[in-house]
C-alpha cells in the first residue's frame, strides 16, 4: 500500500532565467501526482495536436502530385563551423560558419533534397524568400506542370511564423508564379528530413577535413566541396542526379532584398502618418 505522505524525488523541465533546464525535485508522493495532474490538460491538447498535424502532412504527401503540388518541408540548419586539421591555438577565435538551409521535395512517390548554402549569417524572412525564389526555380525547371508548393516547417517565430512571412505567402503567386500554403508543426516536433540533410552534408564535410586534410576556408569552398562530392557519389552509384542538389545563395542577394523591404516599410510608414 502506497503512503502519500511518502517522501521522493523526480526530473522536471522548468523555465529558470528564460532558459529550460531540468530540475530535480523532491517532495511527497501527493506533490508528484498533484504536480502530474495539473499539467495533464496542456500535455493533452499537445499531443492532440501533434497527431493531428502529423496525419495532415502525411495525406498531403500522399496527395501530392508531380501535375498538381508539391510538399516542400523547410528549415535552417545549425551553422556549420569551418575547421582546419593542425590549426593553431589562436585559429580556434577566427573560424568562419556557413549557413544551411535545407529543403526535402515529396512530389507523389518521387523525392528530392535540396541544399542552400551561404555566407550571409542571419537566418530572417528575408533569407527565407530568397531561399523560395530558387526553391521555385529548381521546381519549374524539374516539374513544370507543378501548380501549387505546399511548404511545411516549425512555427519558429524569427523566420517562418511572423507577419512578414505571412505577407509574402500572400504575395507567393505574384512573385513566384506558383500558388502556395504553409503547414505548421506542432511546437517542440518541427524535426524531419531536412535535419538529416544537414547532418550529411556536415559530417561528410567535417570528416574530409580532419582525416584528408581538405581546406574550407570560407562558405564558397564548402559548398564547392559538397558539390563535388554529391556528384561524385551520384556517378559511383550510377544515379542520374545526386542525393542532395546543391546551391549557392550569395549575401549580396539578400542584402539587396533587405535593403528593398525596408523601402517599402519606409514607404507604408510615410502613408500612414500622412493619413493621420
């Protein structure tokens, strides 16, 4: 028989100095329960929606179509640090990073995954709409009768879940000349293919580096590395395209796009206050 005056311990995740860290607690067996019961309700409605979400993108997947649309799952990978075999201790404080945006295409049974690599740092909606613009390219030049993109991704708020985003899906047609929708995740289970793009690329990268003392100094020789490499896997495999297509987004390009969206920001500010 279970005593709930009885004293134990348990881990919880709780937000301390607006960061998560696990805690360990102690207490009665009745504080654990009464601890259990009152987040029940939210853990419900989480995982409700995580199911629900995840069938919808499953049919759409299934719904897809290389005639209709297509489902593309987005997100930025983690920086890669560029590392150099035999460096010098004071080579630890310049090393340079690169950026990886990674894209996995379903298009009905096919599929095909998509890298972005660039020097620009910021991972805002203004590189997500330059990332979309080649996303579309590469969509009508493979899959021409491709109507629509139904893109899916976490609700990070930086660079998908925001108003600026939402503007430019309202614009997508008039820019892309593709019509489009956006898919959420339920928060905390945004991870997918895209993740595994990520990690092959770095893995490969970093592995040459250290074992074949291969130089990548900067984001232009990384992404000329994978490059290389995915094609040469492609030809030993006998496939006609590589695992993963490979791009290069320079920072120029999306500075010129920033630089545009703040004019018009600039110039709906100077309507509104004449309006007033």
């Amino acid at each position: 028989m279970m005593d709930l005056d009885d004293e134990c311990s348990w881990n919880l995740w709780k937000k301390v100095n607006n960061k998560f860290d696990l805690q360990q607690m102690s207490g009665s067996i009745d504080s654990l329960l009464t601890e259990i019961e009152e987040g029940w309700p939210l853990f419900l409605l989480h995982t409700h929606i995580n199911r629900e979400q995840r069938e919808c993108t499953k049919d759409l997947r299934c719904q897809s179509t290389d005639k209709t649309f297509v489902v593309a799952q987005i997100d930025f990978s983690m920086n890669y640090t560029l590392v150099r075999q035999r460096e010098v201790q004071q080579g630890f404080f310049s090393q340079h990073q690169v950026t990886l945006f990674t894209i996995h295409l379903t298009i009905g049974k096919e599929q095909r995954n998509l890298a972005i690599i660039s020097d620009y740092m910021e991972h805002t909606t203004v590189f997500v709409h330059c990332e979309q613009k080649v996303l579309t390219q590469f969509i009508k030049k493979n899959f021409p009768l491709v109507k629509k993109i139904n893109y899916v991704s976490d609700g990070a708020c930086a660079h998908f879940k925001n108003n600026a985003s939402i503007l430019n899906l309202i614009h997508h047609k008039i820019d892309f000349d593709l019509d489009a929708c956006w898919t959420f995740t339920a928060t905390g289970h945004g991870k997918g293919a895209g993740d595994g793009i990520g990690a092959v690329l770095k893995f490969s990268a970093r592995r040459a580096t250290l074992s074949k003392n291969i130089l990548m100094s900067n984001p232009k020789d990384f992404y000329e590395f994978t490059q290389k490499q995915q094609l040469e896997t492609a030809r030993r495999s006998n496939k006609d395209i590589p695992d993963v297509h490979v791009f290069f987004l320079e920072s120029d390009e999306i500075e010129e796009a920033k630089n545009f969206e703040q004019q018009v920001k600039k110039a709906f500010a100077s309507i509104r206050l004449y309006l007033y």
